[in-house]
C-alpha cells in the first residue's frame, strides 16, 4: 500500500488522571502541545472505543503504559498483532485489556491495515513508591514518539515491532534521572 502523501496521524493514548497510568496522557498532551499540523491526539479511558473508532485511514496508533520492564528502551513500537502478553503485572487498569480489545475490534472487521501500539514503561517509576518520571524523561519520550510518528506516517506498512529509542536508551534515561534525581 504506497502512499504518495504523508498520512495524518491521530495517536489514541489510553490512561486515567490517576498514578503512572496517567503517563499516556502527560505524554499526549505534550505531543498536541507540539502543534503538528498532521497529528492529532486523543486521550481515552476505555480500549474498547478503539473498535468503534471509524478507521478511514490505513493507520491507527495508540500509546498505552506498561508496568513491564521493557529491555533496550522505555518506549516499543508493536506492530499488531505482535504485542506481547504483559508478563509482569498482568492486570490491566482498563475494565478491559489492549489486547482484547484490538482482538475484538480485528473479529468485527474495524481495525485498520496497519496498527501500531507504543508501549511506554512505567516500571522503574513503580516502586518502592509509585512516582511520576522527571519532566525531562517526558519530554524525551514526547520527542522520540513524535519523530517516530513522523516516519511511520510516511509509509505505514513498513512499520515494524522494536524499540522507539536506540539501544542503550535505559542508559540515556538513568542519565537524566541522576541529573534530576
């Protein structure tokens, strides 16, 4: 499916107003903050809209916090349906999972051909006592998923699973959190 023209872009960041569960939306307000005129951001509550979204475009995107300590990178791109089973804490704070809400919405036909979920880690942020990241590892964040947005909107259907960040960006990410720490 080549595109001549590059596609906009809406990113659904599912959270709450509540603990780490609401890093989706620090992060998406700081995307629509940014003023892309080709990305528009919506924060929702509840997976299950997902399927009733009416998808007219070839991509659909959407930025979810995970308590799993992810490796090389605080930020994933999945390609659906490769995303992972949460391993860790396998409870979601949803009335319904990401995962069962995309398997629903691919059984009645309303996904897209090209769905890419970013997985951001709340996991070093979790204990001992749930604490929101530094403003500087969320503006980060906000810079990497908005340049990855930028090239995945280009051509969708070359989009695959993998970090957002380079290798080693626990590594730049410990770095910022000793600085502000």
């Amino acid at each position: 499916m080549p595109h001549d023209t590059e596609l906009p872009v809406t990113l659904f960041a599912l959270g709450t107003p509540h603990g780490l569960d609401q890093l989706a939306w620090v992060v998406a307000g700081q995307l629509a903050a940014r003023n892309a005129p080709w990305l528009s951001v919506e924060c929702i509550r509840d997976p299950l809209r997902l399927g009733v979204i009416s998808s007219s475009g070839p991509l659909l995107s959407i930025l979810d916090t995970t308590l799993d300590d992810l490796p090389e990178s605080p930020l994933w791109r999945y390609r659906w349906p490769e995303l992972p089973v949460a391993t860790a804490r396998p409870v979601s704070s949803h009335a319904v999972d990401l995962r069962y809400a995309l398997e629903l919405a691919a059984g009645l036909q309303r996904l897209p051909p090209v769905v890419l979920v970013y997985a951001l880690s709340a996991a070093r942020w979790a204990e001992p006592q749930p604490t929101l990241p530094p403003d500087q590892f969320l503006r980060e964040v906000a810079d990497r998923l908005l340049e990855d947005l930028r090239l995945q909107r280009r051509h969708p259907e070359n989009a695959r699973t993998g970090p957002v960040f380079s290798p080693g960006g626990w590594a730049c990410i410990e770095t910022t959190r000793q600085q502000t720490g």
